[in-house]
C-alpha cells in the first residue's frame, strides 16, 4: 500500500486545516487543549459547524448526505480534526446509529432520522450493556413483548454514555427466549421522553459523569420503530460494533498524545538531562511509536476495505485491541515523565474558569483524569478478551 500522499490529498489537507482554523472557536479549542469539562453545547457547536460545511457524516454514502470521501480523505480529516483540538464528534448517532440505519432502516426511518442526527436536533445513546450482561451481550436480560401495535419494554442497561443527554435510545432487548439468545433480540429505537424511562447517573472514578444507567419500566415503543427484521437485531449488533470497535483504536488521537508525550519527554529533566535520552524511556518511546505507525497503516487498509463495501470483521477486533493499548500506554508513559506532579487529582480544576495555579507543569493536571478513564478503553466496545475470541473463531477458524 502506497503511504505517499499524492498533490490533491495535500491540497485537501490544507484545505481541511484552514476550514478548521476558520471554524473552530478558539474558547472550545482551548477547553479540548486544557481538558476542561465539556457540556453539550459545545459538542453540538462544532457539530453545526461541520454539518453547515456538509463534512459532518463523512463516512456515510453520498447519497445519504455524506461526503465521498476517499478513505485517505477520511483519514486527513480526523488528523487535522485531532490537531486542532476539536471536540470529538458524538459517535453514538452519527458513527454507531447512521450506519445501521441506512444498512438495515427502513425508507421511512431513513427519511426521519438520519436528517435529524444532522441537524442534532435527536440525540441519540446506546442501549447494550446491561448489568451481568456486558461483554458477553448475547444473555441481555431487556423484555419487548408485543402488544397489539406496539412493544412493552422492561429492564435495565448500564453504562450508557452521555445518555442525560440523549433524545432517543437504540436498544437490544429479547423479543423470543424460547431460541438460542443470539437468535432471540431485537433492535428497537426508544424515545428517552417516553413514560417509564429513568436515568440515572454513575459517577466514575476520575469524578466525572458520562455515564449513566437506564431504567426501562413498561415503555411502550411503536412497531414501526423496530429496526430490520423482529429477533435479528443480533445482525444490526454485530453490525454496528464493528464500526465501534473501528473507531475505538482512535489513530488520530494516539498520534496526537504521542506527540505530546514526546514534548514532555524533551522537557522534563532526568539526571540533568532530558528524558527523551534516558535509553530505557526512549526505548518504550519508540516501542509505542513502531507500534502506532504499524496500526495506522492496518487502520487505513481497513477503512479503505470498507469503502469497497466491505463491512469490517475481524480486523475491527484487532485494531481494538491494539488500539486501546497503545493509548493506555501512551498515557502511562506521560504520566511517568511527570512523575509526583502527575498525583493531584482535582475535579474542579476541570471546570471553565478554574484559575488557580497549577502543581507542577500546566500539562501535569488532566494526566491522573486520563489515565483512569483510559482503563476503560479495553472493556467497552466488548473487551478484548472477548476481541482475541472473535479473532480466532474468525480468522484461526477455532
């Protein structure tokens, strides 16, 4: 695979960077760059941004409101994205929701949806997890029972990101016990306004509330807000966690933090010397680099796979893995090149107008923050215990 970039993806590169610059506040950029709280607006403020310049769903098809982007394109766009310290965007309706629905919707909820995960005026939340029921997502324990012209939902999930936020919910839930689990779920669309639902929030270990649980009591969900065919949502699942697991390996944000670490490395001291010189932390440096170079590469044939209509299989497994350690590493390595000044932790120093002086470097505050929330990276998405099984049930054909 050519890794040169040719004139027209040099010329979109610059292209991109100056959109970017235009576009992106300064203030926003500053809280993304500090690791300041954000709240919602200002997600949906760079989400406006990207859709008014028509580069917000720019991995859907180009009849359904996307951009045509090569794979390469799509790759330019999050670096220079990541590089200027732009918000991440929600993936949960754009990256997760989107593809299933133009996969496996229906015309009708093609034309509903898809133009309001857009406009922002849905947002959406992702309704897997359960407790007992994570990684191994199959033994859910949600009920739909079908009555008349709509289901009656009962249950419980967990973990769901940002759903104090969220308009609407696409969620798993058994519709058949009497066959095999995989066999018995469906994929349903619930308004989160709807009676009976409760969300409530889980406070993790870094201070911050992202996550929540949801309680489902006797929700009552229209028929036509069932996505692909009753008891096979199982292949709307597996569909859309590919795409998760993709985007989980997060390339362009690794290669930022390594970036980062390699300017902390320069200047922090060890012996009198910087530490980027210490042979034993330049040998981890580069370590993590060689590794990073060779997913980048892997992540690009992926993508470029499948926008040849090639959904991807096993290798979204492998670049979760690989991915999700490579950015836990990059974290822990920044967080032994600050050594003690790393320790403090906080949680109101995260909040915009926070202004007392820093402990040690400005970069040393949001490190323990993201060292803990990086731990998390291999589990969601199904921990890569689970990823290693898919990889060799699929490829080793065990």
């Amino acid at each position: 695979m050519d890794m040169t970039f040719s004139p027209e993806e040099d010329a979109f590169r610059r292209e991109v960077r100056a959109f970017v610059k235009e576009a992106l506040p300064s203030t926003l950029a500053a809280k993304v760059r500090t690791g300041k709280r954000l709240d919602k607006m200002d997600y949906v403020t760079w989400h406006k941004a990207l859709n008014a310049r028509g580069w917000l769903a720019w991995h859907w098809p180009a009849e359904q409101s996307g951009t045509g982007w090569t794979p390469v394109q799509k790759h330019i766009f999050e670096e220079e994205c990541v590089a200027a310290c732009a918000p991440r965007v929600v993936p949960f309706g754009l990256n997760m929701l989107g593809p299933v629905l133009i996969k496996f919707g229906s015309e009708a909820q093609k034309r509903h949806y898809l133009p309001r995960i857009l406009s922002d005026e849905d947002w959406w939340c992702q309704g897997y997890s359960e407790p007992g029921a994570g990684s191994d997502l199959a033994s859910l324990k949600s009920r739909a029972e079908r009555r008349g012209d709509h289901y009656v939902v009962n249950g419980q999930k967990t973990w769901t990101t940002l759903g104090h936020y969220a308009d609407w919910m696409f969620c798993l839930v058994k519709t058949d016990t009497s066959v095999k689990p995989q066999e018995g779920i469906s994929f349903l669309l619930v308004d989160m306004k709807s009676p009976g639902v409760t969300v409530r929030p889980i406070v993790t270990l870094d201070g911050e509330h992202e996550v929540n649980e949801v309680f489902l009591e006797d929700v009552r969900v229209p028929l036509d807000n069932l996505v692909g065919e009753e008891n096979k949502g199982w292949t709307c699942a597996k569909y859309l966690l590919t795409y998760e697991r993709t985007g989980i390996a997060g390339v362009a944000f690794a290669k930022q933090s390594l970036d980062h670490l390699k300017q902390v490395a320069r200047d922090q001291k060890k012996n009198g010397r910087p530490l980027a010189e210490d042979p034993l932390f330049a040998a981890r440096l580069a370590e993590v680099e060689i590794d990073l170079l060779a997913m980048e590469t892997f992540n690009l044939r992926t993508v470029s796979a499948a926008a040849a209509g090639a959904a991807p299989g096993p290798e979204s497994s492998m670049l979760k893995i690989k991915g999700t350690v490579i950015r836990q590493q990059i974290t822990e390595l920044l967080r032994r090149a600050v050594g003690p000044h790393a320790l403090p932790f906080v949680p109101e120093a995260f909040e915009e107008g926070y202004n007392e002086p820093p402990i040690g470097p400005d970069y040393a505050m949001p490190l323990a923050r993201q060292y803990f929330n990086m731990r998390k990276l291999s589990i969601y998405g199904g921990s890569n215990e689970i990823q290693r099984n898919i990889i060799a049930k699929q490829m080793l054909r065990l």
